[in-house]
C-alpha cells in the first residue's frame, strides 16, 4: 500500500509539473532551423555513398496560442537539399535532390527550457540524376524530374538561452534524423 501511495504521490508530482510549464514558442515568435542529417530517406543500400549529408533550412511563425490549453501552432517554409552518388567500379550516377515546402507544428511545452513539437511537410522534390564513369561515347545520360513530397516528424528545441537552442527533428522528409541549431529571431 505504501509503494501504491508512494507512486501515486510520484505521477501528481509529476503531473502537476508538466502541467506548469510555461510555452517555449508563441504566437508571434519566429524560428530559424539549421540542420544536418543523418540517415538518407531518399538513397541507401549496396555502392551508395553520401556526397553531401542532407542538409536542411526551415523557418517558422507562432500563429495561434491556447490550442488544448498550452499548445501554439506554427507555419512556415521549409528547404533541404541532398546530394548522393551509386558508384559502381568508377561509373555510375549522381543524384541531386532539393526539397522546397511548407510546414505546420503543434507545439506542446512538456519540460521547461523544452519546445517539443510535431509536424507535417508538404512540398516538391526536385530530383536531378548525371551518369559519370565509362559510358557509351557519344551519349550524355541525365535526367530530372520531380514530385509531391511529404513528410511527418517530431521535433524538439533545447534553449539555452531565450534566443539561441539546439533542435533534433526524427521523421520522414529528406533525412530520417536531423540536428542542428535553432534561433529565435
């Protein structure tokens, strides 16, 4: 009975301490997110290798506070970029991806200091692919093309200070987890 109570006591501890958590991102505040990747979405397996790791630019903007109680939801612009190489005994292809969308965030404070958050993304992929190495002669092998890309994450930024926090983003988009900083303009 006294490990039941002594629990109990624990989770209302607890509660009533995520509950007081002042909101880390407000209607009006704006966020700047600048991030590497981790992990491809886009190119993995056998003679794949990494040109330049997925990097990531996205902005945001408080629209709407008070949404189940301490929430805010933010809208903003997203940009990613991606380069990867299939290289096989010195030919093969090198595939450039550029992501360009719009993204919009829950926010829900659950620790202070702590902006957690989730998202969508709803954008374009443009994809562009070269062959290099011993080709036909002659011929100049390249294609582009592109389409709807979406995404789902979650996220969350640690501030250090009231305008400067480091970010991690885990989901689906043009890397499967991203880091990085985050300013608070």
């Amino acid at each position: 009975m006294k490990k039941l109570l002594l629990s109990l006591m624990v989770f209302v501890f607890v509660l009533t301490q995520l509950v007081a958590q002042e909101s880390t991102f407000e209607k009006g505040d704006k966020a700047l997110n600048l991030g590497i990747g981790i992990g491809s979405t886009l190119y993995s397996g056998s003679y794949y290798k990494s040109g330049i790791p997925p990097i990531s630019a996205s902005f945001e903007v408080g629209v709407a506070d008070g949404i189940l109680d301490k929430g805010t939801i933010g809208v903003g612009g997203y940009l990613g970029y991606s380069s990867h190489k299939w290289d096989y005994l010195g030919w093969g292809w090198k595939y450039t991806n550029i992501i360009i969308g719009a993204r919009g965030n829950f926010h829900y404070p659950l620790v202070d200091r702590l902006d957690t958050y989730t998202g969508l993304l709803l954008g374009y992929n443009i994809a562009t692919s070269k062959e290099f190495g011993n080709s036909v002669p002659g011929y100049d092998y390249s294609a582009s093309s592109g389409g709807v890309a979406y995404a789902w994450f979650v996220g969350a930024r640690y501030y250090f200070t009231d305008k400067f926090a480091v970010m991690a983003e885990l989901g689906y988009g043009i890397t499967y987890l991203n880091l990085g900083i985050a300013l608070k303009l």
